[in-house]
C-alpha cells in the first residue's frame, strides 16, 4: 500500500526578499494571469538541509568542490607514522584518489585543488573515501592505482546499497553527473512557494552618511535601492513514505526520525536572504498535513488561482486558509481515497469539518507519524 505524507503552510511574510533572482529583486511568477511572490523549492529545500545541520550532522550530505581539502584535513593527523608522510605527498594521493572517481567520466582536479564539478557526499561516504585513502596511501602516492583500488574508491560512494545515504540525500536525492549510476531518486518533493495574492515589487531607497566627515559637508556619501514585498506564502511538498524507507535500507525507525525531522524543518526554517535588513521572521499560522494512502498527490495552489482579495479589517491569512479548505473538500469529494488530515490552525479560519485540528506543532507531527506507521 503506496502512502503518501503531504504538507500545506500559508506564512505570511513582513517586508523582505527572500529569494532574490539576478538583478537582486525577489523573485516571482506569474499565477492564475497575476503577479506573485516566489521563493523557490531550492531555496526552501536548502533552509530544511541547514535546519537538518543543527539537529543531526549525520543527517547532513555536503555537497562542495572541496573534497580534496576536506579528506586532508581528516588523514593528516592520522597517517604521521606512515612512510613518505608529508602534506604535499598527502595531497597528491587524494588528488589521485578523488581523480579516479567516476565512471561516465572522471572527476577532475584543478590548482586550486578543486573538483571541476560540485559532489555531493554524505557524511557515511567521505568517511568510507578516507578509509580506502588511508589504507592505500603508499598505492596512491606512485599516482597509478590498480583497478582494484579504482574500484575500491567508487565503491565507497553507494549506489544500490545505499547503506551510507544520509537522511537529506534520501529525502531530496541527488545527480551525479560523472557517476550516473550513483544517482538517487527522491522520495520528496517540494513547490516552488508562491503567494496567495498578487503583489507589485516596491522600492527602498537608502542612504549611508560618513561618520567622520566634517559637519560642514552635507550630502550622503552612499545611496541605493532595494527591492522587496510583503507577501502571504502558500508552500507545498510530498513525501513517498514506501520510497523514503527503501532509500535508507528499510530502516523505518530512521525513515520516521527522517520524516519528522524534514515536516518540523519545513514548518519552522526559514529562508535566510537578507534578513539582517528586514528580519521577516513570521512562523506559519496554517498548517495542514495530509496523510493519504493508494492515491495522487494534490498540490492545492489553484485555491488562489484567482488571487485573493481581501476588504479592510479581513485577514489575508485567515481568507487563504479557508479558500485552501474548500479546495481540499472539493478534491476529496470528487477523487477520494483514505486520508488523515492534521490541521495547526492559529487564525481561527472557518474549516467546516476538514480534518482534525491540533492546538500545537508536536501534537500535529505525533499524530501524522502515528497515521504514517499505522
């Protein structure tokens, strides 16, 4: 039986940008023939990974260009007693070591002792890199390892034994371009989050004095603009339960500790961009979790395809959670299928009936996780 974990979120945002594209401005879409507020599933799965960082570093892949660093900082101080020990020699057996990693084609390293491409690594598979590293070094130190050895080396990084993946890797998956068959499918999935309503981008114009400048010099001596909004966010993501317990080896109980980590995580991290100019930290007020079993996902988005408006004194929070409700009665009338739903509900929105409502974020995690391992 497929079950699936789904959750809603409507945070509404002070003034801020969150997310910016190039030019610096928040980004944003076009919805329902509207403007609205974006931040990106990127953005959002990136804050859930450093939310990861801080419960458990075992939980936590890195993905980086600086892997050859990275093992040397480990191996130094374990191999003083080995023969030809040196930091340059040290230096040059991981280089070839990481060199010889790939199978479509091989990882490369510059001067700078950087991968030419970004490889994502976790914490289980960089200690499984060191170890064949420290057990080969006078191998690799002749710079022509045997193909044992090469085998060795791509051996520590899984494929389908998955024994080493962190909880991060299984959730969200990852491509390794120079190791296709190391690729891992997701078991997550999340929305690009987007505003309930349509916003124009607004302007803040700035100025710097310098400190220490004469008091008969006026005028400022920096001036700028900045862009930013204000915006209620709806923010959307799935979770395969079946998929993310074959990604850690059928270990339910980690998959659980997995599962409820990521549901926290996407309630209460936040993205970080510019927030030392707006500090735009707004917990959401509506959470909703769905727990369907043998049935399609539903991205409830198209409740605000025709924008919300609101009138004085109306919550814009309060009017998109009741328009999210409908929609979600509306598609379970109409396609089914067994599901629990979990609600936080801190703007006393009018539900009519719709799930079970929770007066706190523990209450609607255990009884997801409850439902989930039914």
């Amino acid at each position: 039986m497929k079950t699936i974990i789904e959750i809603h979120a409507l945070q509404n945002f002070a003034p801020s940008n969150l997310n910016r594209d190039d030019t610096g401005a928040p980004k944003d879409a076009l919805f329902g023939g509207s403007r609205r507020a974006r931040v990106s599933s990127q953005c959002l799965k990136k804050a859930v990974r450093d939310y990861f960082k801080g419960q458990n570093k075992e939980w936590f892949a890195a993905r980086t260009k600086r892997v050859v660093d990275s093992l040397k900082d480990r191996l130094f101080p374990k191999l003083q007693d080995q023969k030809d020990m040196s930091e340059e020699n040290l230096l040059k057996a991981i280089e070839v070591a990481v060199s010889s990693l790939g199978s479509n084609k091989k990882v490369k390293v510059d001067k700078e002792r950087k991968t030419d491409v970004l490889l994502f690594l976790s914490p289980g598979e960089i200690d499984a890199l060191e170890n064949v590293i420290k057990e080969s070094f006078v191998e690799l130190l002749k710079g022509k390892p045997s193909e044992q050895l090469v085998k060795s080396l791509n051996d520590a990084i899984d494929g389908e034994d998955k024994s080493r993946l962190s909880v991060d890797v299984a959730l969200f998956g990852r491509m390794l371009a120079v190791m296709p068959e190391k690729n891992q499918f997701a078991a997550c999935q999340v929305a690009h989050a987007i505003s309930t309503h349509a916003i124009e981008r607004e302007f803040d114009f700035y100025t710097a004095v310098d400190d220490l400048k004469p008091e008969d010099t006026t005028g400022a001596d920096m001036m700028g603009t900045l862009e930013f909004n204000s915006a209620c966010f709806y923010r959307y993501a799935v979770v395969d339960w079946e998929k993310l317990v074959a990604n850690l080896q059928g270990n339910r109980e980690l998959a659980a500790k997995g599962l409820c980590g990521f549901l926290e995580g996407f309630v209460v991290a936040e993205p970080t961009g510019k927030q030392n100019t707006f500090a735009a930290h707004n917990p959401p007020e509506f959470v909703l979790v769905t727990v369907r079993h043998n049935a399609a996902p539903r991205n409830l988005a198209n409740a605000f395809e025709t924008a919300i408006r609101v009138k004085k004194d109306e919550s814009l929070t309060r009017k998109s959670a009741e328009e999210l409700a409908k929609k979600a009665q509306t598609l379970q009338v109409a396609f089914g299928g067994e599901e629990q739903t979990f609600i936080l509900n801190l703007i006393d929105a009018k539900l009519n009936g719709l799930g079970t409502t929770l007066p706190a974020l523990k209450d609607l995690l255990d009884k997801a996780l409850l439902a989930v391992q039914e």
